[in-house]
C-alpha cells in the first residue's frame, strides 16, 4: 500500500473533491494524517495543491502564448511588493471553490483565516512602488496580458521594524524564507552569468569593425526563482522571475584545508550579499556600492533571460521591439538601456545605430517622483572599476545625444551642460534618470499634475526637446486585493447588487451611485464599517496592548515616514487637540483614534526622529487618565500588506496631506477611499483626480497649492512668524520642544522642533497649519452627523471606478507597450 500511495498521481483540486486533495498533499507529500496534522501542515498541503493548480493554469498560458507569438511586457522593478499568496489564490479562482475550501478547512479543525496566517508576506518591497508593481502584475494576468515580472529574490526583505521602549525604530532581518517556501519554483535550469570589474579589449573583426570584449571580470550567477501570478476569474498565469546570487566557484577546499575558512567560502559570501537585502543602507560607501551593483545584477540576468527567450523562439532580432516591451519602473533599472546595447552589440554582433534604434523602440520609463534624492546619480568611478564597457556605452550614447541637443538647439552650451548624461559639477556622476529619458520612447509620470510638473520641472529640457515622449498613465490598485480580499463584508454587498462583474471592471460600481441616498443600504454600509473596525482594534490591542473604541473616528495615515509625506503635521494636529480636550474635558469634538504606520529608511535619522516622537505621543496621550478614550495615537509596527488589508476597510479618515506638488500619486488615497474612508488632503498627486471623481462636498481639501509652494519658498518662507502668529501651534510646539512628551531625553523631541522651526523649513508643515485645523474642524462636524458621513463615505466607495490598476494597465498596453491580450 506504501508504495502505490507514494506514484499514484496528485488529486487535483476541484470543486467536490477539496478534502481529497488536502489529504492527498498531507499524506504524499508531508507524511502526515489527518489525526496528526497541526495547523502550518495544513497550510503546507493547501499551499502545495493550489500551487499545482496554478502551475498547470501556467504552464497552458505559456502554450497560448507561444502559439499566438503575441509581444510580451517584461516589467522590471526593484521592489514588488506582493502580500500573502493562498488566499490570493484561492481568491481567482470560481468562488464555491473557496467556499469548499473554507468548509473542508473547518471539518479538519481549523479555521482558513488563521491557516493563512501562517504564511509570511514576502520581503520583497517596501512601499507604494513596490505594491503598484505587484498590483500591475494582477491586472496584467486579470486582463490576459502575456508578462513577465524581473526583480530580486531578497533573503532578507526591506527589514522587520521592531519599536523599542522608548519608541525608537530598530530594524532586525526578515524572516520571510525562514520555512519553506512553497510559493516559488527554483529554476535550477535559469541562470545568467554576471559579470563586474575587469576591462575592455579592442580588436577588429574580419570586416575591419572595431569590436569590444570585456575580459578578467569577477563573474556571479543569477540563479532565478518564479512566482506565478494568477488572474481573477482568468485562465491567464504570468509569473514573476526573481534572481539569487550564487557564486561561480562556491567553495574552495584548498583553502579550507590550510585553515583558511573565510577564504573557502568568500565568493559565495559576496555573491549572495548581492541579494541579502532590499535597499541597504547606503550612508557609506560600501552601501552605495552594493546598492549600485545589485540594481546592475538584476538588470542583466533579466535582459539575458528574456533575449535568451527570443533566440529560442527562433524570432529574428532585428525584431525585438515587436516581440518583447521592457518597463523601467522608476529609475533603477536605467542600466537597462546601455546593457541592452552591450549585449545587442557585443554579443549579437549587431551595428551601434540599429541597436540604438531597437533599445529605444523596447524601452519605456516610469517617473515616480520629483525629489532630487530619488533621481539616482552614480559616480563614474564606479563604472570605471565594476562596469568598464558600460562606462563607454554612456559616454558614446551621451555624445550622441548632445549632438542631437546641437542640433536643435545650437549655441546653447548651458543647455547641453544641463541636459548631458554626465554631470561634470565636482564628483562626475552619471544622471540615470536623464539616461531613462534619453534611452526610451515613452516617459510617463503617474498622476495629472505629477506628469506635468516632470515636463515643466525636472524634465523640462527633454521635454522641448521631445515632447510626443512624455505622458500621463495614472496610478492604480488591484481591486481583488484592496476589496474583494480586504473587505469581503463589502465585496459580498457590491455582489449582491451588481453581480460578480466590478471585481474586474471597476467603474460597473457606477450603477450603484444611487446607493448613496438609500437608507437601507448606507445602514448596511455602516455596520459593515463597524466590524471592520472591531476586527483592526482587536488587532491594535494585540499589538499594542492599547484599547481603542470602535464609536471613535479612526483617523489613518499609513505610508513611508518621510517629511514630505509631513506625518508631523498630523502630529502637531494631535497635540493640539491634546491640549483642547485638558484645557475643555467637555468638548463635544467627537472622538478620535489616530493611527500612523510605516517605516523610516535606516540611514534617514529624521524619519526615525519623527517615529520615536509619534510613540512617545502616544505613550503620554493614550496614559492620560483625564483624556480617556477621547483621544488615542497609535504606531502600528512592521506595517505590510497583510496588516494594511486590515486597516484600509476600518479607517474612517484617510491623511494624505503631503506638501503640494511632492507626491507623484499615492496609492494608499485610492485603497482608503474605495473602502470608505473620506479622505483629508492637499491638491497633491491623484487626490486631485480623486476630488474630481468624488466631487469637491466629498473631500476635505485644505493647503496650497503647487504653484503656491513654490512662491512661498521664493518669498523666504520663516516658521517662526507662523509660531508667532498663530497661539494654537505656538503652544503645541512649546509643549514638545519642553519635553513634556520625552522626559528621559529632552533631545529626543527638540531635534523634531528644531527641524520645523528651522529658516526655510523645506516641507512648509508650519506654513499650511492653519487650514489644516480648518479642515479638521470640518471632519468633526461632519463625523457627529452619522448618516451623513456614511452617505459621503458610500459616495467615495462607489466613485472609485477609475482608480483600478486594470484602467491603468490598458492605457499601458494602447499607448505605450502596444500590446493584446491572450486568452
């Protein structure tokens, strides 16, 4: 019996036969009964079955697609930011398997939620572009899309943020690939050689041609591993190929065997430091290093496998551009362009100007910010010592290119100073954002005004230059997860209503506008908000050991901590209500539970500043015994996607209060308001979209604007007058300058106070607080008229339509990638 149980084949997992399949997996694979079987068992073997489900779906959408020998998207990123994988999977599949699933989990004595809790979210992101990247590759697979996801198999993630007692940030490895795995293939079979160092050879061909080697290099392997990437209610799987360093020698016994122990493992050690981690910390030079190294690494074994593809589909090459567009989504692939020229021209022998004219035909850029910092510039150095043969790339595209500038605009030397790829002012550098521009045919921002202010700001020159190159696509959010997983309370009302067809056709909520002004459902609507914040305050207790009431407001922002995101401003807001409620404990202000989430890059001090401040804050307000529960703060830690799919259907108040003209789009807006949430912001990214769509009685719209920002910081903008002019701020500064928050460590607030109260504070936080707290006031009186708020919170759900990554993904596809679906 052993023996025949151990080759018959795999049950598949099918609607009527869930249980069987289960077993199956617990028996054949894991060697484990039901009687025996503990709760990560059972995960494993529902992972194994759905992961086999999801293979044969794959393995078809690649026959499909080869037949029909459609252009394929390659979308290269350094973060995706994924989330939980079972119930997303199970989720695009036809609802009664889920169902099935869920009973069959609770007949083994279990429940499915707390089986999926089991499994850790993949360390692969950090924030709003690494979650944009995992939501474009649902649509891409939802729409049927042939694509492929390029990025790296981090080890160790971004970082696990842990908040010390004294509230400070310390950031300990992920533990992500602590189990296995099941998720991902290895693909043993799929490696690329990478190469570093070394130097250039030139010789001539038998035609005379000048011919480049790059010779006595430093070589690594990238080994890649796939996750596949179901589509809702589609037959389309895509996957994602993430790559590993290994070494090419991984252990030398001669020098373990003379002691030498560090040597023998040496190029395995900084073969895979090239994968360790997401975005290491480079405030010293061996941070920029491998940071610099890491983003070459992922970008030639992805451009190697995806040539390699297309050789092996026998497809001529001088057709690339019509079988393969590659998406650079922000600035760190830009290596992209000048390594496809290497391999083009190097490695297929092809000419320079034939190879230029493909790269630029394949390549397309996405801009997400307009901050110099996130512009990335490398110094030549570095392509001198790592990327030789690149270097020359640049330089020959460069003076290319400036010819190009020349031509157009002759006589104008400041012009062409400004436009080359190599900045000349002290350190050269290389501009790789310049590079994205130059070595592709569409640029796009990611929201209206963001797409504008690149043209007329930070690309203003290339835009003269090349105007029919710059475009708009803005952001959007996978509907499946950000509602029908997060939210399924909501999800089962909007299905009841509509049918199943808005989970992958958004705008079909238009239908339901008349919603809004219909009591029964806004009734609905509400209790479901309800338990959506009993379950996020259970959590709150779990985490924080804090009591929060589901009656309160529960006010979020949750996002990357930096200044310009200004959480400071929300902070000062809550000090300022602090003091309100000691100095009038019988205010009518309704009650409030604040809540910040998100996490501070390890070398950015200020950000982490900014953290230790929110906890202690919150420390003081929440112990408070004369404010009870009228006034909570809360720092959720180690905020994810699982954590964010809690907190997104239970928020009430979405803060997206950047300073005008800083954020490209948010994302975050879009996932609180199609869950309700109203949202508070400045005309910044898409909250202006989002204002357009919700109407302007819908949002609470506060701030300068762009324009305004920018004259401000011309006029010479001073905190200090806004301190004088203004008691409320004047005394909720004074009270954090004072320590009253930080009594242990008076610094651990004054270097927040000093940052805002320093000449020509660059975020402006001072300078919009006063409308701030306007608006504010207009969320109070709002939120004590319950119904009201719900119809406005229904309204903002409804109006979400144009907001999903699928729209998105089709204005992609028409006007960037062209490209058809598969199904």
């Amino acid at each position: 019996m052993a023996q025949t149980s151990a080759i018959r084949s795999a049950v598949p997992l099918r609607l009527g036969a869930v249980r069987e399949a289960i077993v199956d997996r617990l028996e054949r694979v894991l060697g484990k009964s039901t009687e025996n079987a503990t709760r990560r068992d059972i995960y494993d073997a529902l992972s194994i079955a759905v992961r086999e489900e999801l293979t044969e779906r794959w393995i078809a959408t690649g026959q499909r697609v080869a037949r029909a020998r459609v252009k394929r998207i390659c979308y290269l990123s350094m973060e995706f930011l994924l989330g939980r994988s079972l119930i997303n999977a199970l989720s695009s599949f036809e609802d009664e398997l889920l169902t099935e699933v869920r009973e069959t989990v609770e007949s083994l004595g279990h429940d499915l939620d707390h089986i999926a809790a089991e499994e850790e979210d993949p360390g692969l992101g950090n924030g709003g572009l690494g979650r944009l990247a995992a939501c474009f590759l649902d649509s891409l697979a939802t729409l049927g899309y042939a694509a492929t996801g390029y990025g790296i198999r981090y080890d160790y993630g971004i970082f696990t943020q842990v908040i010390e007692k004294d509230g400070a940030q310390r950031e300990v490895a992920s533990s992500w690939l602590g189990f296995h795995y099941f998720w991902e293939t290895g693909q043993g079979g799929i490696r690329h050689r990478v190469r570093f160092g070394g130097q250039c050879r030139a010789t001539r061909d038998d035609h005379g041609r000048v011919r480049y080697e790059w010779v006595d290099t430093q070589d690594v392997w990238a080994v890649g591993y796939d996750l596949l990437i179901p589509g809702n209610r589609s037959p389309t799987v895509n996957h994602l190929r993430l790559w590993s360093g290994r070494a090419i020698t991984p252990f030398r016994i001669e020098a373990f065997n003379h002691g030498n122990y560090a040597a023998a493992v040496a190029e395995q050690v900084d073969a895979k430091n090239l994968t360790r981690v997401l975005y290491p910390d480079d405030s010293t030079p061996q941070g920029k290093e491998l940071r610099f190294k890491q983003q070459y690494f992922f970008v030639s074994a992805s451009l190697q496998d995806l040539l390699g593809q297309h050789m092996a589909e026998r497809r001529p090459l001088k057709d690339l551009s019509n079988a393969i567009a590659v998406q650079l989504n922000d600035t760190h692939p830009a290596l992209t362009v000048v390594e496809l020229m290497r391999l083009l021209v190097d490695t297929y022998d092809m000419e320079w100007a034939a190879a230029w004219k493909i790269t630029r035909e394949v390549c397309s850029y996405t801009n997400h910010t307009l901050l110099p910092e996130a512009l990335e510039t490398w110094p030549v150095s570095f392509f001198e010592r790592l990327l030789p043969r690149h270097l020359q790339i640049v330089y020959q595209i460069n003076r290319d290119f400036l010819e190009e500038v020349s031509a157009k605009f002759p006589q104008d030397l400041d012009r062409r100073r400004r436009m080359s790829l190599i900045n000349e002012d002290g350190d050269r550098r290389v501009r790789m954002a310049y590079l994205s521009v130059v070595g592709s045919h569409r640029v796009n921002g990611v929201a209206k005004l963001h797409s504008r202010l690149m043209r007329e700001t930070i690309f203003s020159d290339f835009a003269q230059l090349w105007p029919e190159r710059f475009t708009n696509v803005t952001n959007g959010i996978a509907v499946r997860r950000w509602l029908k997983q997060a939210n399924p309370l909501l999800s089962a009302l909007l299905t009841e209503k509509l049918g199943p067809a808005w989970e992958n056709d958004l705008e079909d909520l238009e239908r339901l506008k008349w919603a809004a002004d219909d009591a029964d459902f806004r009734h609905r609507f509400r209790e479901i908000k309800r338990a959506n914040k009993e379950r996020l305050a259970k959590t709150i207790h779990q985490l924080l050991g804090v009591t929060v009431s589901v009656d309160a407001m529960f006010d979020v922002q949750v996002k990357r901590i930096h200044e310009y995101k200004r959480q400071l401003l929300n902070l000062l807001h809550v000090v300022a209500r602090y003091q309100r409620l000691l100095d009038n404990p019988d205010d009518p202000m309704p009650k409030r539970v604040v809540m910040f989430a998100g996490k501070a890059a390890p070398g950015y001090h200020m950000a982490k500043a900014i953290i230790k401040l929110i906890n202690n804050i919150a420390h003081v307000i929440n112990n408070d015994a004369r404010i009870g529960d009228k006034l909570k703060v809360c720092f959720l830690p180690d905020y994810d996607v699982t954590l964010a799919q809690e907190i997104m259907p239970a928020a009430d108040l979405s803060e997206q209060i950047s300073t005008a003209g800083m954020e490209a789009s948010g994302t975050g807006n879009m996932k609180l308001s199609l869950n309700g949430a109203l949202t508070i912001g400045t005309l910044d990214g898409a909250n202006i979209e989002i204002k357009d769509a919700v109407g302007d009685e819908n949002i609470f719209i506060f701030g300068m604007t762009t324009e305004e920002v920018v004259a401000r910081r011309a006029q010479g903008y001073s905190p200090a007058d806004e301190v004088a002019r203004n008691p409320a701020l004047k005394r909720a500064i004074e009270l954090i300058d004072s320590g009253y928050f930080t009594p242990d460590n008076i610094f651990d607030s004054k270097v927040v106070s000093d940052r805002l109260l320093s000449h020509g504070e660059h975020f402006l936080v001072l300078a919009d607080f006063d409308e701030y707290m306007a608006a504010q006031a207009r969320v109070d009186e709002l939120f004590l008229n319950t119904d009201e708020w719900t119809r406005k919170s229904v309204i903002n759900a409804l109006s979400m339509g144009p907001f999903s990554s699928d729209r998105s993904i089709r204005e992609y596809a028409d006007s960037i990638w062209a490209i058809k679906p598969v199904l």
